[in-house]
C-alpha cells in the first residue's frame, strides 16, 4: 500500500473519528444554542376602570400610540359631580360650626378675665368690711360708738362675703363652660376633618371618570363605545409597550449547562426574513412550564416515559437597532445564544 493511501486512510479515520464525537458529544457542549420556540413578547396593561358608568366620550381607536397619562375615555360623572359640591357643602358647614365655636371659646376667655377681676374686686371690699366690722366691735366695747354702727358693719361684712362667694362660683361656672366649649371644639375639629376626607373621597371618585393611560404603548383590544355601560374591573382596552419588547425561548434542558445571564444573542425573527437583531441574555427561568401545569405529571407511575424539558430563558433586544419599530408581540423568533462570550 501506498504512502497516499495510508494517507487517505488516516484522513479518513479521523473524520469518522470526529464525527463520532460530535454526534455523541452532549448537546450542551456546542457553543452555539439556539432554539425555535420563542416569541416577542411584552409586559402588556389591561385597562379597566375603577367605578361603573355610561361612556361619555371616547379619546382612542384602535392601534393607536398614546401616551403615559393620555385621556383614553370619559365616563358620565353627573352624579359623581353632585357627590362633590355635596361634600364641599358639608366640610363648609363643619368649617363654620368650628369657627364658630372658636369665637365662644375666645368670649368665655374673656368672661373667665371679667370673673377673676371680680373675685379681686370683692376680695378688697371683704378686707375692707372685715376692717370695719373690727373697727365697730372695737369702739362698741368702749362705748365709743352706738351698736347700730356695729349692726351695720356686720351686715355689710356678710353682704361682701356673700358677694365674694358668689364671684367666685361664676368663676367656676365660667371655666366650666370653656371645658365645654374646648369640647364641642375638638367635636367639631373631628367633624371637620371628616368632611375634608368626605370631599376628598368625592374628588378622587370623579378624578375615576376620567380614564388616563398608565404607560405609552399601542392600544389594541379597544372595547369602548359611546353609550354602553363600563363596570368596575372591566377590561375596556389595552396598552402594548412595543419599546420594551423582550423574547421568551424555551430551551431544553440539555443546552442549558453554559447558557448564563449577559451573554449575546443573535435573533431572528419569522416576519423579517434575511434581518437579524442582537440582545442578551437577561435570565433564566427557575423552572420548567410542566412544574406550573394545571394537571400535574404522575412520573411515579409503571409506565413512565422520560421526556427532556423545556425551560424558559428571557432575552432582552438591545436598543435602537434597524427594524426594531416592525416587531409585534407573539412574532415567532429563532435566538441563537453564544455560550463561549
């Protein structure tokens, strides 16, 4: 046998060889993992409102881009408007009963001033009285004076106790009368506050009837007509964020040993044929679809039959990239991640 056949023969060998081990090598060992079952997908918003009632106005159609906090619909706030000026009645006269009751509290302030006055008042004229009436009975025993001097010291000596008594007891009276007040005050601060949390209730419910777009997206799934009735909770449309589209690739578990987070990913998607995008790798799911299945698998069963699993990986598309503005949500995608960068 010849040199060139020994040559051929070895060549030979080698690529069985080497095609023996790439087709019995685990599939986690390619560097390149790529899989067709993927989609675009994106965190989309239901929009429904917060209370019931006819629609009035509507602010969009379908397909269109709207806006964080563009009007989208007006439901009939008639009633809801009523319930306001009701509430801003109520807090009016819970402010008036409170100011009025301030300026009783201020007057009873002044009556406490005008009875402690009073007490000092009398308080002098008993000293006065109880000098007298001493002066009396002094010039009684030495029969310096007629007893009727004495009778008279003694009579107004217990007309200015008694009046002392009495300004003391309108002091007592009137400070009595503030707790009152101060009571009645802290009712009406109570009140007060009530009212303003009624308004403020009022307000919010019509501030509900405007319904505003709580991202910017693309509208899709509009149900909203003029006239029909919209119930708490009912999904009137919906909001598509297509600037944070995101892919969902199912892998199968056996390429998943080098796949981690930040590694690039080449994309292709169906609906563009010849264009390719780029993006990484954000996360891997914790687990696979069958773990959330409603009907649970019964491996410990007789006639088990292995089946490789399917786990989700997010991918994130990288930004401002040629194309991007002609991605939908639910485009079929084919993602090729490189394991080795």
């Amino acid at each position: 046998m010849t040199k060139q056949k020994y040559i051929i023969l070895a060549a030979l060998g080698a690529a069985l060889l080497g095609a023996a081990w790439m087709l019995n090598r685990p599939p986690s060992e390619a560097r390149y993992q790529h899989t067709d079952d993927a989609y675009l997908l994106a965190d989309y918003t239901n929009v429904a409102p917060q209370i019931g009632g006819l629609v009035a106005e509507v602010g969009v159609t379908e397909n269109q881009p709207v806006a964080k906090g563009d009007l989208l619909a007006v439901l009939d706030d008639r009633d809801l408007r009523i319930g306001v000026e009701t509430a801003e009645a109520a807090t009016a006269a819970a402010r008036a009963a409170q100011t009025t009751l301030q300026a009783q509290q201020a007057v009873q302030t002044a009556e406490i001033a005008r009875a402690t006055a009073t007490i000092k008042a009398a308080d002098a004229a008993l000293d006065l009285a109880r000098t007298a009436e001493r002066r009396a009975r002094h010039l009684v025993k030495q029969s310096s004076t007629a007893q009727k001097t004495l009778d008279e010291a003694v009579s107004a000596l217990l007309a200015a106790e008694a009046n002392s008594a009495a300004s003391r007891a309108a002091l007592d009276a009137a400070e009595a009368q503030a707790q009152v007040i101060a009571a009645q005050i802290a009712g009406a601060d109570a009140a007060l506050t009530q009212a303003e949390a009624g308004l403020a209730n009022a307000k919010l419910q019509l501030s509900h009837a405007r319904i505003l777009a709580p991202e910017s997206g693309i509208v899709a799934g509009a149900a909203l007509r003029v006239g029909a009735y919209a119930a708490i909770g009912q999904t009137l449309l919906t909001i598509v964020p297509l600037d944070q589209l995101y892919i969902e690739a199912n892998f199968r578990e056996t390429q998943l040993a080098h796949v981690a987070a930040g590694q690039p990913v080449t994309v292709r998607v169906d609906a563009l044929p010849g264009q390719s995008f780029t993006g990484r790798v954000a996360s891997l799911g914790p687990a696979s679809g069958a773990v959330f299945s409603t009907v649970a698998a019964q491996n410990a069963t007789g006639n088990f039959t292995k089946i490789t699993q399917r786990l989700p990986v997010r991918i994130t598309l990288d930004p401002d990239q040629p194309g991007l503005e002609a991605l939908r949500v639910g485009m079929s995608a084919t993602p090729e991640i490189d394991t080795r960068r």
